[in-house]
C-alpha cells in the first residue's frame, strides 16, 4: 500500500478523531458550568478550530509514514476548573467525555463498516475502488479511535485518565499526581520510543475490547 493511498485513508479518520475529542470536552466542560470553551469559539465541529499543525497534522503523517504507533493531539480546549459547579466531580466528567467521545466514534466507524460490507459485490474484483477505499476507512477509523480512546484512559497526567484518577483521589495523593504532571508528556513519549511497553499495556483491554464488539 502506497504512503498516499495510506494518507488518504487515514486522514479522515484521524482529524476526526482526534478534533471530536477536544470538542467534547468543550461541551462536557460547558455543561458543567464553565462557558470557556464556547467563548473562544471552540465549541464547534470544524476540525480546523482545532487542529494543531504539529500534533494534528506533522506528527501522526510522519509516524502513518515510517509504520510506527499512529500517535497524534489537536489544542487543547480551554477549560477552567473554578467555574464548575463541583470541580472534583466535573472535572472527571470532563476528562471522560474527551475518550467516551472515541468509543461513540469507534462503534459508528463499525456501523459504516457493516453497512458498507453488507453490500459488496459478490466477486471481489468487481468492488468499486470507492467501496474499497471506505472499507478501509472504516478500519482505520475503528483502530485510531480505540487506539485513542485506550491510551486517554491511561492513568498519567495531563491525559484524561490522569485527571479522572486525580478527581477520584484523596487530596494528598492528587497532589502527588499534580508534580507528576509537568512530566508527563516525556512519560507518554517513552513509552511509546519503547516499542513494547505501550503496546503490553493497551493490549489486554484492547483484545477484551475487540471480543465484545465481535459478540455484539
């Protein structure tokens, strides 16, 4: 499979994934009291409110490019803690909606695969090149957004399942999660330049993901 046909695939996929995530906050965050979000404009849909050139766009075509781990972030929404009602609990809230967002994308990326294999020729030489470059769309939009949804979920700030594990901790230990913070996008980084440790701790929940979803 050619790099462009590869970028044509993902591209979609990708922004979609990733914007989506960052507008979900957005709206979590706004219903929870805090109207920042909404007055910096970034309470929308329109990828290009939300796309980092970097993280967005340089960063996930090079690593799509050199077959590593799909990795990528847009900017971060603007949020402020002390206009939620109730910090602690919105705050996981918040956090939650950025990965729950994924496993809605995840399961409508399935649906689309379904309805678009429901309706493949018989031969398969005689698949529509269209048909065949929305299939693989499809796939490429369940993976990122699982890959997404499972790597938000990892207990390290500032990803949000630091943030739900700190709103969910007794104030000393969050604290303690709070010092980590500064740290960790280099912790994320080396455990994905590992190239096995990242992959050993999405696997589990991964392979338990997939296996649902097939019984479904």
């Amino acid at each position: 499979m050619s790099a462009l046909h590869n970028l044509a695939v993902w591209a979609l996929p990708v922004t979609l994934a990733i914007t989506v995530h960052e507008a979900a906050h957005g709206y979590a965050a706004r219903s929870c009291g805090d109207d920042t979000a909404a007055r910096a404009g970034r309470l929308s849909l329109n990828p290009l409110r939300h796309i980092d050139p970097v993280g967005t766009v340089l960063v996930p075509a090079v690593l799509l490019l050199l077959g590593g781990f799909l990795f990528g972030w847009a900017k971060p929404v603007p949020i402020n803690p002390a206009l939620f009602r109730q910090p602690r609990r919105d705050m996981a809230w918040v956090a939650a909606a950025g990965p729950l967002s994924n496993g809605v994308m995840l399961l409508l990326w399935l649906l689309v695969y379904g309805m678009l294999a429901h309706v493949l020729p018989a031969e398969a030489a005689a698949v529509p090149a269209w048909q065949s470059l929305a299939l693989s769309m499809a796939v490429a939009g369940a993976l990122i957004n699982l890959a997404l949804m499972l790597l938000n979920l990892l207990p390290v700030p500032p990803l949000d399942g630091g943030r739900i594990l700190r709103s969910l901790l007794p104030p000393p230990l969050a604290a303690v999660l709070d010092r980590i913070e500064p740290y960790g996008l280099l912790i994320l980084l080396a455990l994905i330049a590992s190239g096995w440790l990242l992959p050993m701790l999405l696997q589990g929940p991964q392979d338990w993901l997939l296996e649902l979803l097939q019984r479904i």
